[in-house]
C-alpha cells in the first residue's frame, strides 16, 4: 500500500502489498517486492533491490545497484522467513548487500540509525550494527559479526563471523579480523592484525575530555602493555580505577567474548 505522495518511477517494480510511508521516493527500474516496509521520507535511486521481508525506517537513503533483503549465505539456510530490520537516516551507496537472517542466529539482521556504508560493503546474515558507525569501501562483514556504536572498519577489511567491533573502535584497511576488537581501540593488519592503541582522535571528536581518555588509556595500559594475563589485568584495573561506565563496558566487554579479543601489539 502507498500513499498519495510517494513518487515510484514507471520503470520500477512495486508489489502492491509492499508498504510505503509518506515521502517515499522510488527510483528507475527498482524492485519493492511484497514483505517489504519503507518509512517516511526514504529514497531508493536507480535500480536498487529490496527483497524478502524488510522493515526500513525513516530517510534513508539507498544508491543505485544496492540489494538489501537477500537470502543468506548460508548453506543450512532452508528458505525460512527471516528478516531485515533498519533503522532511520542511513546511508546504502552503490553495490551494497544486506542479507537477512537464518534461524540458528536469532532470524534477524539488524541496522541501527545514522550509520554510513561505502559502495562495496556487505553486511552478511544475523550482523548486529548499532548506529554512528561507518564501513568503508569493501568492508565485509561475515554472518554474526556485530559492529558496536560510533566503530569505523576501513575499506577492503574482512571480519570473521562472531567476532565483535567494540564501540568507538577503528579499524585500518586491508585488514583480516578472526578475533574480537575491543572499544576504543585501533587495530589493522591480517594474520595477525595488530593492535596501534587507543583511538584517542576518534575519542576526542566524540566528545571525550583529556580525563576520561586517560583513565581508558591507563585500563588498556593494565590489559596490553603490564605483562598480566587477562584475568589479572582486570583484578588489577578493579583495584586501581574507580567504577565507571568506561570501565563497566570494557570489563562486559571481555567477559563476553567468544573468540577472544586482538592483543598483540605493533609496540612488541
């Protein structure tokens, strides 16, 4: 169903139950197919595929040749109704791929608001990407990676599925990532990548003040740099720094880690 000021190009193809807000604008020779919703004021440019069950939010903004809602790469993957699910005021440049989710991780792909993907990026099944944060040219994300706020991943870098990219995170091109980043920090090369520290210009763009930024430099320095294992390092940073949401998420950020996090550093 749509509304009387939703613009569709003659040349697209719309499925009459594909739900379309206000605003909408649908380019040349589009593809809108029937599970799919569209929010206020989001624009799909020339050619651009939205397939299988999507929910998109408000003034996004799709550019030509992207595919969002494809099936996933997934070879237990049995044609099960999943979804993707996107928040509002996203930008999806050229040659972008979103696939929906497969019922062993949860059925849903999900993308937060505000986010930047470059032409090239894929975002594969049951990704998790939270808002503010940019995929540059190439960035490949497997299936169950999730890609916390305000992170960036550089162009043509390769993210293993499950591992997970801490908030406020950078990630230098070209990179191979099969282990955990942790927030706040920046990390580049493949096998093995390396850790360059903390992402302390990315931190004071963000709003950080001088104290905060130390005491995160002072916990890493505990983590990465004190000859401590893990489990040390955090007893150790527990004894010396008061509680802190900083330190709260480094601390839930290790304890849930799965494939564990990047700790060699370029410094060794």
């Amino acid at each position: 169903m749509a509304t009387s000021d939703v613009l569709i190009h003659p040349t697209a193809t719309v499925h009459p139950s594909a739900r379309l807000d206000h605003g909408v604008e649908i380019g040349p020779g589009c593809v809108v197919e029937e599970h799919v919703r569209i929010g206020r004021g989001t624009r799909l440019d020339a050619h651009v595929c939205i397939q299988g069950r999507v929910a998109i939010g408000e003034d996004n903004r799709f550019s030509p040749s992207s595919v969002v809602g494809g099936p996933p790469q997934d070879v237990s993957y049995r044609g099960e109704e999943t979804e993707v699910r996107i928040g509002d005021r996203n930008i999806f440049r050229e040659f972008i791929t979103v696939h929906r989710g497969t019922p062993k991780g949860g059925g849903i792909t999900r993308i937060g608001s505000d986010n930047y993907f470059m032409a090239y990026a894929h975002i594969a099944h049951d990704c998790r990407v939270g808002e503010k944060t940019i995929l540059m040219n190439g960035a490949t994300l497997g299936g169950h990676v999730e890609v916390q706020d305000f992170a960036q991943i550089s162009a043509f870098t390769g993210i293993h599925q499950f591992c997970r990219i801490g908030r406020y995170a950078f990630v230098g091109g070209f990179s191979v990532l099969t282990q955990d980043v942790l927030p706040f920090c920046k990390v580049a090369g493949a096998r093995p990548p390396l850790l360059y520290g903390l992402n302390a210009i990315g931190l004071r763009r963000n709003g950080f003040d001088r104290g905060r930024i130390q005491a995160v430099k002072g916990m890493y320095k505990r983590i990465f740099y004190s000859g401590l294992n893990t489990s040390q390092a955090l007893e150790r940073i527990g004894e010396e720094f008061p509680e802190s949401p900083d330190r709260r998420e480094i601390f839930d950020f290790i304890r849930g880690s799965r494939r564990g996090f990047i700790k060699k550093s370029a410094e060794e």
